[in-house]
C-alpha cells in the first residue's frame, strides 16, 4: 500500500509494491472473466478477437453497435459478413498478418455505419498476435473512433481561418467576403468546391466560388426556381433557402428527388452535397453549398460544424451589408455635399426654431457669393445681408412667408461683407420634420446682377430702337429741308455783299447744329448708320482732346492714359468722334465751377463677363475707350436712367447725348458700362470691337471735276433744282429726272451716262431698283446715292459692277461735287 506523507498527500509505492499490484490484477482479471468482459464491455474502443479462420471468438459492445448486432449475435460468424464490403480486403489483410504474428499500429480506415446523413466515420485500428507457448493462437484488433477528433480539428481550423478573414481592417464588400468565405473552405481538401448564391427575385445568382468554374456551375444555377411546384426547386441550395436549414445530400448523383442533376454530377465528380442557409435582415439572403467528390462525405459532426460556422457568416454578412449601407449612406452625403459645392449658387440651412432663424450651414458658394468666408456666417440670418437700398416691400413678404412656414421666392438687392451689393434671387424651402413642425429653412440664393443688367440693356435696346424708328422719319424729311436750306445759304454767301455772307455763315452753322442733332436721332437706334472702317483708336482720341483742350478754364485739369499700340477699332468713325466729343463735354460740365480732373484712357482689355457674353470663349477681341471725371458722381437710380433719351440731371435741358453715345457704340457691335457712386464721379467705358485691318487714312483732296454726263435723280423739286445748278456750275453736263422711271426714259434718250446722283427713296422706282436695271444697259453708269437716313446699308447690295458711293444729307454743294469728281476717278 502506499504511505501517507506528512502533508497529507500520496507517496510513491515502496520499491517492488508497484510490480506485485499489477500482477495481482492481472491475475485477478484473468481469474474472473466476468470482471474482465465488464471491463472491456464498457470501454470506449472497440475491440474484436478472431480466430485462425477469422470466425469470431469475441467482439465488445462497442465494436458490436458498429456492426449493428448483439455481441452475442457475431460470435462463431466469419468476420467477413459483419464488416463492411468495402473494408474488408483491407482488414482481412491485417487480421492474417497478426495471426502470422506480425503486429500492425494505426490503420486508418473508413467504415460505413448508420446515421442520421448516412455519413462514415473513420477508425484508427490497431492489430496484434494473441500467443500461448509462443503460438498464435487467435489474432485481436482494436477500433478508435477518430472522427469526432478529426470533425473538431478541421472546424476549428474552419473557425479560425474565417475569424482570420473577419479580423478589423480585412473586410470586404459582400462578393469579395463570399469569394474568400469559398476559398476557405476548400483548403484543407475535405471540400472538392464551394460556392455562394445571393438570393434575388427570380433565383440565384453567384456571388462567390472556388474549386469550380463559374462555367461549369452556370448548369446547376441556371433555371433554378422558388417555386415550390417547379422540380427545379428541389435541388439543396434552393431547399436550404425555402426552409432556412441546413439540407445535404450524400448521393447526389443517384438520389431521385436530385434527378435533374444527376449527369452534371456524374460528369463533374460529385458525390455528395451541403447547402446552408446565410440569414441577414431577418431572411435567407445567401446559401452556402459545398461539393464533395466522394458519397456520404457530410456526417453528423460535420453538419453541425458547418452549421455553426455558418452562424459565424450570416453574422459577419450581417455586418458586411450594415457597413456597405452605412458607407453608400455616407458616399451619397459626400456627392451631395460636392454637388452642393461645385454651385456656383449658394445654400444656406437656417434653423427655424432658433431666434431670428440663424445659419446652421453656408455652402462655399455662399461664402463666395457673400463675401462671409471661413463660417462667418454661422449663426446669422439673411437679415445680415440687407442694406439700406433693400426693398423694403420684398423684405417684408420674404419674413412673412417665414412667419407663415411658406415657401418664398424673390429678387432683392443684398450687401456682402465689404458692403458691395448685388442682385440676388432668393428661394426659401421649409422643412418639417415627422409630427409636422417647421424646424428648418434651405435657402439657395443665386447672383442675378448680370442677368438684370442684361435685361436692362435689352430693354434700352427695344426702346432706343423704338425711339429712333420715330426720330429717323422726322430726320429724313428734316434733313431734306435742311439740304434746301444749306444749298441756298451756299449761294448767298458767293455773293460780293459782306453783309450777306455773313447771312449765309449763320446760316450754314445752324443747319450744322440741326444736321447734328438729325445723326443724334438716327444713332439712337442700334443699326449702323454710317460706314464702319479701321480706325486707330488713339490717334483720334488725341486729336479730339488736342482740339476739345484748347479752351480748358484753370480748374479743369486732364490726364491721359492712351495706349501707343491698339489693334484698329471698326467703327463709324465720324459718329465716334462726335460722341467722345459728348463724353468730353458732359465730363466738363459734371465737374461745374469747382473743377476736377477729365481723364481719358485707351486699352487693349484683359477679357470681362460682358466681353465673354458677347463673344464667348474669346472668339471676338474688344479695345477700350474711357472719359471719367472725379464729379459729384450719379446714385443707383440716376446711373439706371443714364441711357434713356431726353433724361438730363442739367436743369437747363435734357439732350441726347448718352443715349447717342450708347447708340453709336452698339451700332458698331460694342457695348458701354458707366461706373459711378456719388461723391466718387463717374467713368463711361465704351468697349469697341477690335479689327485686324489697316487703319484707313483720311481722303486725299479730290481732282478737278472734269466734264460727264450726269443724270441727277431727286423727288423734292427744291432740292433738284438747287443741285442741278451746282453740279452745273461745277461743269457737269446735268439731266433731271423727278423719280427712277423718268431716269430710266431720260438715260435712254441722253445715251451713255457717265454718273447717276440718286435719292434713295422715292415713288414708283427708288434708287437701287434704278441702279439695278440701268446698269443691264449701262455697265460704266457709276452711282453716288444720297438720302437723309445717314446709312449706306440702304444701298449696301445694289447689284452693279460699276463704283458706287452714298452720301448723307445735308450735305455742301462743295462734298457733292468732290464726290462725284471721286467716282469718276474710281477704277
């Protein structure tokens, strides 16, 4: 016996006790058979004894169970109608090797027992001689289950692989997770191939697989149905997703409710198959399927392995789907919060529970807008951006729609932080949240100065054009009697009387100022009325001030910035000079008694938002012209009504000279800006197009007149009789002619005519149907047109090989006879 120490414990056995207690329980075992069939009754291995024929002399309770008898069933039987068919070779082996006294350690084997899958389960075996004498006299063999142990360590490896592929920072979207989930589970081999099905409307559709061709699954995916009636629903996948358990088979290419699919098994090598069902949102939203290449691959333990880990997926897939929501959720607000920002508008969020509605948000297009950058507009209300010159009607409906809870939308001068103003549409949305409250307001606020500078323009446009169609039918006629008038002033100032000629000058000056005053009126309109040629810009400017300076009091003093080196302007340049010379005038006048200075300035301008309007991308170049004056400046509603005809701040009259000016300037294709502020002054800028031709040169004085034929064409008798007489005078050889039908007769009765001087309009035939049709008969017939509408677009496409010329009334006598002289030298 073994001796107490003095802690209280066991003490090893004093020397030789240990080998005498063996030996007595062995002898007692084998005294008492009863004790020792208990014994190996009740063990967990198995263990059979046969004899030299392989009868069986004895099998425990274990090993019996496997075989499905009673131990006292098998005794005396040949083993080999107890074992399984498949096994036996291989025991058979191995049982006559032990009875030829050789002894075999571990053999592994695979046996087929009965369970609920109708799966194996693999032994490790052990055989040995039994000896008497030193003879074999049976041969005995021990069986250990190893299946649950391997079941365990292939679902443990299973576990922690996918605990490896679930790990922080190692997460995928759904098919990348599903594709390494199949990847996984045909690494240790058990498994041929594996795949994953996302459960859609009509079916499957595979979202993972590995081991297996996504070709040669499309068969076993195609035409799968939810449709309990369809056969094509019965397969195992479709089965696991109905039901939402686990389904197996381990006879899949002979199992009748698998029918449909028993070639592609045979033909792809799959005995055995397992679906398991993926929940997620409370539903199957995957499954799970594993091929197997061998029958009844799939047994309890392995069920239940996989069916645990498949917990661990939907899980997982669980919060692979949450994450993918919540970064698609947040992508969305980051595309919101960019299209917010590229806005050239600017949004706004005002919390309408808070006092005076303060900014919760301001896109960056708001702060761009506003002036209020870097969050200075946080908790401000678009009280913030009014001025004095707001509209307090707009205002007033903008808070009342607020009061309300109503939508508003509106046009309302706003302020910027640098107290620069600009036009600005306003919408505002309420928003309410699920009981109804009103607890937010989305302000978008978009800039719409140019937009209203624009209309603006457009309705000056209409209405100066309205205005000149009025003022050119008045001009016409008036120029007609002020060519009259000028002619007789020309002759009586030929007289030797000193008194009349001085008559004759006054005369000729107020016709002058009357002439001017008709090109004031045609140039209200925005049709060119005169020829648009090269000018250079500079030269004219400083030959304007040089004449325009001469008569400067003290006070005034000027300052000039010309550019030495512009492109050439196209413009009407006689109607340009008169209307910097209006400019000049009106600068001087600004300035009054206290004086001041005048500037003029010419550039070749960087591009503007008006110049990008009016040729987009550049197409079209602009130079500038600029008088300013450092006056008492014009406020908001003088600048708004500076264009308008007849509306003067002088109290002595109101002219036309800025809506002159404005008509001349777009006449040609440009357009004129005015910045004022009062207490600052103000500068007109006429933006003129640029051209790349040569700047034309003033006319060279004409030649003599020599004799032609001249078939003088005018309606107004008074003023056909007058230039008759001068062109007469003048050595011309004249035939009259009251209309373009009497032209036509007298040119046929004179013969050739060397120039018709022609009013452009006139009853039955006017001037270019004359040109037209004596020219079929005349091809040398030069043409010099004359009319009191200034422009020569009247004429511009008469159809005539010859030269021809125009010539506004009034004109002098002394123009028209250069000008004729002039056409009778043109090639």
């Amino acid at each position: 016996m073994a001796r107490a120490s003095r802690g209280g414990g066991v003490t090893s056995p004093e020397p030789g006790a240990f080998d005498d207690a063996r030996s007595r329980a062995f002898a007692l075992l084998a005294a008492n058979p009863t004790t020792l069939d208990h014994f190996l009754h009740h063990s967990s291995v198995g263990l059979a004894v046969l004899d030299e024929h392989l009868r069986v002399l004895y099998l425990n309770e274990v090993q019996a169970r496997v075989t499905g008898h009673s131990p006292a069933e098998v005794v005396g039987r040949h083993a080999r109608d107890i074992s399984d068919p498949a096994a036996w070779d291989t025991l058979e082996a191995h049982f006559r090797r032990a009875l030829a006294g050789v002894a075999s350690g571990e053999v592994v084997l695979a046996q087929d027992p009965k369970g609920p899958y109708g799966a194996p389960r693999r032994w490790r075996i052990s055989f040995f001689p039994l000896a008497e004498a030193g003879e074999v006299v049976a041969a005995a063999a021990t069986f250990v289950n190893i299946t649950p142990s391997e079941t365990s360590a292939r679902g443990v490896a299973l576990r922690s692989r996918l605990l490896d592929l679930l790990a922080p920072g190692t997460r995928a979207g759904p098919t990348a997770f599903f594709e390494r989930v199949c990847e996984l589970a045909t690494l240790g081999g058990q498994f041929s191939a594996a795949w994953v099905g996302a459960v859609g409307d009509a079916g499957l559709e595979i979202a993972g697989a590995a081991g297996i061709d996504r070709e040669r699954l499309a068969p076993v995916i195609a035409g799968l149905s939810l449709d309990p009636s369809d056969p094509l629903s019965r397969g195992p996948a479709i089965q696991a997703v109905a039901t939402g358990r686990a389904r197996v088979h381990n006879a899949f290419s002979t199992d009748p409710d698998v029918a449909a699919w028993h070639d592609w098994a045979r033909e792809n090598r799959v005995g055995s198959v397992a679906a398991f069902p993926v929940h997620a949102d409370g539903r199957v939203r995957a499954v799970l399927t594993l091929y197997a290449p061998e029958s009844n691959a799939f047994n309890d333990e392995t069920v239940a392995v996989l069916g645990d880990v498949t917990l661990i997926l939907s899980g997982a897939f669980q919060g692979i789907l949450d994450e993918e929501r919540r970064r698609l959720a947040q992508r969305e607000l980051e595309q919101r919060d960019e299209m917010i920002a590229a806005l050239s508008e600017g949004v706004a969020v005002f919390d309408a529970l808070g006092d005076d509605c303060p900014a919760l948000y301001v896109s960056p297009g708001f702060e761009a807008l506003t002036g209020y950058r870097g969050g200075a507009f946080l908790g401000r209300s678009l009280r913030a951006l009014l001025g004095p010159d707001s509209d307090p009607e707009v205002v007033a409906a903008q808070r009342a729609a607020v009061a309300a809870g109503r939508p508003f939308t509106g046009e309302v001068l706003h302020y910027r932080r640098d107290a620069s103003t600009f036009w600005d549409r306003v919408s505002l949305t309420p928003f309410r949240d699920e009981t109804g409250r009103l607890t937010h307001y989305v302000a978008v606020l978009a800039d719409v100065t140019e937009r209203r500078e624009l209309a603006r323009r457009v309705a000056q446009a209409e209405k100066m054009d309205a205005v000149a169609t009025l003022a050119a039918g008045v001009a016409h006629d008036f120029n007609n009697a002020l060519l009259v008038v000028r002619g007789y002033a020309s002759l009586l100032g030929a007289s030797s009387d000193p008194s009349a000629e001085e008559a004759a000058r006054r005369i000729d000056a107020a016709v002058e100022h009357a002439a001017t005053i008709s090109r004031r009126l045609f140039a209200l309109g925005t049709t060119p009325t005169g020829p648009l040629e090269a000018t250079d810009l500079t030269s004219l400017v400083e030959g304007l001030v040089a004449a325009w300076s001469g008569d400067l009091d003290d006070a005034v003093r000027l300052s000039l910035a010309l550019a030495p080196r512009l492109p050439p302007a196209l413009v009407d340049r006689a109607q340009l000079a008169q209307a910097l010379a209006s400019l000049l005038e009106n600068a001087r006048e600004a300035l009054g008694e206290a004086g001041g200075v005048v500037s003029v300035t010419t550039e070749d301008p960087a591009p503007t938002a008006a110049t990008e309007r009016l040729a987009p991308g550049g197409g079209r170049r602009f130079v500038r012209v600029a008088v300013g004056d450092n006056g008492p400046g014009m406020d908001e509603a003088t600048r708004a009504r500076a264009f308008e005809p007849f509306f003067s701040t002088k109290d002595r009259r109101a002219g036309l000279g800025l809506a002159a000016v404005y008509g001349v300037v777009t006449q040609c294709g440009g357009f004129v800006e005015i910045d004022s502020a009062p207490g600052v002054g103000t500068r007109v800028d006429l933006y003129l197009p640029a051209t790349n031709d040569a700047p034309v040169l003033g006319a060279g004085p004409p030649g003599a007149p020599r004799s032609a034929r001249v078939v003088l064409v005018e309606d107004l008798a008074e003023a056909r009789a007058l230039v008759a007489r001068a062109l007469r005078e003048a050595g011309f050889e004249v035939f009259e002619a009251e209309d373009g039908a009497e032209a036509l007769e007298v040119a046929r009765e004179v013969g050739p005519v060397d120039v018709v001087v022609s009013d452009v309009s006139m009853p039955r035939v006017n001037g270019p149907e004359l040109a037209a049709r004596l020219s079929r008969d005349q091809p040398a017939a030069r043409f010099l047109f004359t009319s009191g509408y200034p422009s020569e677009d009247v004429v511009r496409d008469v159809a005539v090989s010859a030269p021809t010329a125009f010539l506004a009334k009034p004109y002098l006598m002394d123009e028209l006879v250069r000008r004729v002289t002039e056409l009778l030298e043109s090639d």
